[in-house]
C-alpha cells in the first residue's frame, strides 16, 4: 500500500503535516528527537566503555594446602 507513493504523493504528505502541526511544533519535535538519538549513542558508548574495562585480577594464595588424610589398612575379624 505505502510502496505506490511517489514523489507527489509525499510533498502532499509534507504540506499536510505543516499545517496541521505548523513549523515552530514541527521544529521542537525534530529537535527531542535530535536530543534522543544524541541520548541513546551517549548510553551505547558508555555500556561499551563498562564493558571494555579490565576484569579484576584473581589473586591466587602463594601455597596450597593439602587435605588429604592418611588411612590405616586393618583386616577385619571373621
């Protein structure tokens, strides 16, 4: 249905629009959709800041210790 609007048809759009809504209205909106798209790079740029910083370093303890217990074998009585 949109696919046959031509060139004509959009003018006819666009004078529509500019006197319904008149050019000071028209401005204003085009300029907190400026402010938008500018707010929302913004928020994109700063999650891939957050998202590009260094993971914590791990420290690791400088000596293990061991855990294992020590068995005795006994034979069992019948």
């Amino acid at each position: 249905m949109l696919s046959n609007i031509g060139l004509p048809g959009l003018l006819v759009i666009a004078a529509l629009v500019l006197l319904l809504f008149g050019r000071g209205k028209i401005s204003e909106v085009m300029g907190e959709f400026g402010k938008g798209i500018s707010s929302f790079k913004k928020g994109i740029s700063e999650e891939e800041k957050a998202a590009a910083a260094p993971e914590p370093r791990r420290i690791d303890s400088a000596e293990s210790v061991s855990t294992e217990a020590k068995t005795t074998e006994t034979k069992a009585s019948e």
